[in-house]
C-alpha cells in the first residue's frame, strides 16, 4: 500500500508525474494544503484532510482559545491512532512526501521516498541545538523526536528531486534527478486531462497569458506568520515598483489568501491553485521571473532571467530562514 503525506500541491503534483498507479495511493493532507484540490481529488481517489474542522462547533466557530487547544492536540492524538492502526493492518507500506511534517511524525519509522517541496530541500539541513526546556516543551506538544528530517535519516532510501541547486553533499547518494516535462510528455492525454482537472486549471488562462511574458511568483508569508498581510504586501509594491505592470503576471502561492488586484490592477493576477510549473509544462515561456526566494522561479529554463531577490531582503525572513540566496544554494 503506498500512501502520500504532503503538505503542498507541488509536492501532490511530482507524485502524480511520477506514479502512473497515483490512483492506488491513500493520501494524507496537512492542514495547509488547499482544500480546492483535496475536493477535486475525492471525487478520484482516497484521501484525507486535516482533522482541525471537527471541533469548530465545540469553541465559536473555531476562533477561541478552547478550539486552538483542543484541535492541536486532537490532530496529535488522531495521527499518532491512525498511524498506529494502519501499521497494525497493512504489511507493507510504502510511503512518500515531506517527513518534516508535524502528521509524518508518527509514520517516521516507515518513511522511504522523498519528494521536493521547495527550497529546504537544497540546504544542508542541521538539527537544531536545543534546549532542555525547549525538549520538554516539544514533549509535551507531542512533536519531539531525535529523528533528522529532509534525507538525512537512516530510514530514507531515495529523495526524488528536480536539480533545480545544488544539492547537500549528505544527501546526494540518495538522490534521483527527475524530468517533469518528460514525466508529462509521457503521460496519455487523459492522464494529463484528468491532472489538470484536480488542479482546476482552465485552459482559457493560456489565452489570459498571451502578451505577458514576465512573472512574479508570490509567498504565503502572512499565511504562514512569518510577518503580518500589510507588512508582506509593502515588500511586493517595493519590488514591483522594478517593473512595467502591465506586462506582469502574479502567480500566487496556491495557499495564499492575498487578493493582489488591489494593489496591481494592471497586473494578471493568477490565484488559482495550480502549481506555476503546469504553465511550463503546457508551453508557456517567460523572459523573466521574479520571486523573494521561491524554488519555482529557478526551474524555468536558462533562456528566461530570474530577479531572485533571496530572504536578506527582509529581517524576519532572514531570521526565520537564514541566507536563502542564488549565490547560497549553489554553494553546497
């Protein structure tokens, strides 16, 4: 029995690039992946969400305090029995995805495959020092473990990447390149029909794009607390303020809430919840792309330029982060 657990739609959609049985998978969703694909996909295949949405009529329609505490350690209490309960009933279970996630914790034993979720996959991951009070503190949250994430356990047999950096000499013996548009190019056309459905791309977007050929390629930055909505927003106008407009398109992260019509009304604001890479893989060319640091912008090809602004454009993304730039991922 393979199962999936992953946490964002890039992730979701290397998997179905490279299994042509995806359809045999049990997927396992984090909280953060969008609930659009996970509603396209139940119509196809087995899957499971997130257990948050259970409790919200226990606590205000979810917003208090009682309803935070209680679907944090809900979610903890309902993997670590659901992982438990699939060991005990399934022989051999091949997993994929993102072992760094707090519901893969439980399934850390029997974790195999990895797939790219973005940059951290192209840093040389250290365990953090930390504290004893910092231990107990994870203890006690149920999120403890010795156990090193993003290739570096013991337990990891293959990490499936697309080379996009270079890659940390500690994981490399692991490491298979992987070709997306040779991936899609081998797939039927109802195989890719029926991907792209899932994402609910509309083809109308390529008739959208027609004129355009520069992109700026968003972060969920507010989404994921890492500053505030206005403070994200002050850094794109800062960027923006580089380019004509009118010849840009927006590509949001697919977890992003932001409406940037708002702020760019000139602008092709693409919110759908897609990966960017669908563009490439249908066709779409670019003469540049912009990004703070998302991976994406670097696997669009050597004839299109990248203004890869790297996290030292801002404190807390540096602090949180620490030096995501050009000259950093390709000095592994």
């Amino acid at each position: 029995m393979k199962i999936l657990i992953v946490n964002t739609s890039y992730s979701f959609f290397l998997y179905l690039l490279l299994k042509k049985d995806w359809k045999d998978t049990y997927f396992l969703f984090g909280k953060m992946f969008p609930k659009a694909i996970f509603s396209n996909l139940e119509k196809k295949s087995r899957c499971r969400y997130s257990g948050y949405g259970i409790l919200k009529s226990l606590t205000r329609d979810g917003k208090g305090k009682l309803y935070q505490f209680l679907s944090y350690y809900y979610e903890i209490f309902y993997w670590h029995i659901y992982a438990f309960w699939l060991k005990l009933t399934v022989k051999n279970l091949e997993i994929y995805g993102n072992d760094s996630m707090d519901i893969a914790l439980p399934f850390r034993d029997r974790f195999r495959y990895l797939i790219e979720d973005g940059t951290i996959n192209y840093i040389d991951y250290q365990a953090p020092q930390r504290t004893l009070k910092e231990k107990l503190k994870l203890f006690f949250r149920g999120m403890y473990s010795t156990y090193i994430p993003f290739g570096k356990s013991k337990n990891i047999e293959k990490i499936y990447l697309t080379g996009i950096a270079e890659i940390p000499k500690s994981i490399e013996e692991k490491v298979e390149i992987i070709d997306l548009q040779k991936l899609w190019d081998s797939k039927r056309e109802d195989e890719k029909l029926e991907i792209l459905e899932i994402f609910g791309f509309e083809k109308d977007i390529l008739n959208q794009i027609k004129g355009r050929d520069e992109i700026l390629l968003t972060q969920p930055l507010s989404e994921d607390e890492i500053m505030s909505e206005d403070e994200k927003l002050d850094i794109y106008k800062e960027i923006m303020k580089n380019y004509n407009s009118e010849n840009m398109i927006i590509k949001t992260h697919p977890r992003e809430k932001t409406d940037y019509r708002n702020c760019f009304p000139k602008a092709l604001i693409l919110d759908n919840v897609f990966p960017f890479e669908i563009l490439l893989l249908m066709g779409i060319e670019f003469k540049r792309a912009v990004t703070i640091f998302s991976t994406a912008a670097l696997g669009i090809g050597k004839d299109c330029k990248v203004d890869f602004y790297g996290t030292k454009i801002n404190k807390k993304l540096l602090d949180k982060f620490g030096d995501i730039s050009l000259e950093s991922l390709n000095s592994k």
